[in-house]
C-alpha cells in the first residue's frame, strides 16, 4: 500500500527568483533541502518550528512528501 499526501503542491513553490529555483516552502525562502538537512541532523518538527515559526507541521510534511515524490520518479540513467 503506498502512502502518499496528496497537496503538497499547495505548500511548495518553484520560483527561480528564490533561492536559485529550489523548491521552497510557499511564501517563505527555505527550500525543501533545508527541512531535509534539519530532520536528517537529529532536529524534530518543535525544534524547526521554533526556530522558523513561519512553518508548520504540515509544511514539513508536504517537504517531506515532495521529496519522497521526487525521489520514486528518480531513475538512474546509465551512460
């Protein structure tokens, strides 16, 4: 059974004027790789949270959901 959050569209935006294109929360400068780097070094979601209020728990989410996204459409091209 694959789980997967349906609207994390509505949480992320791509603009090249922000942060070179990266996928950012919308309305906010930090990218999906920011969140992913924060959970990845030990952070929980009440720390982020505190340290950037702007998020939410569903924000987070919906990173984290994009970047599961991105990675099952990842294929490996062999040269």
């Amino acid at each position: 059974m694959q789980s997967h959050m349906p609207g994390y569209q509505e949480y992320i935006t791509l603009n090249p004027n922000i942060r070179f294109g990266k996928p950012c929360i919308k309305n906010t400068r930090i990218a999906v790789q920011d969140i992913l780097n924060w959970l990845a070094s030990g952070m929980t979601y009440e720390e982020i949270i505190e340290d950037f209020p702007e998020l939410s728990v569903e924000a987070i989410r919906a990173a984290l959901a994009f970047a599961a996204d991105t990675e099952r459409r990842t294929k490996l091209i062999s040269a």
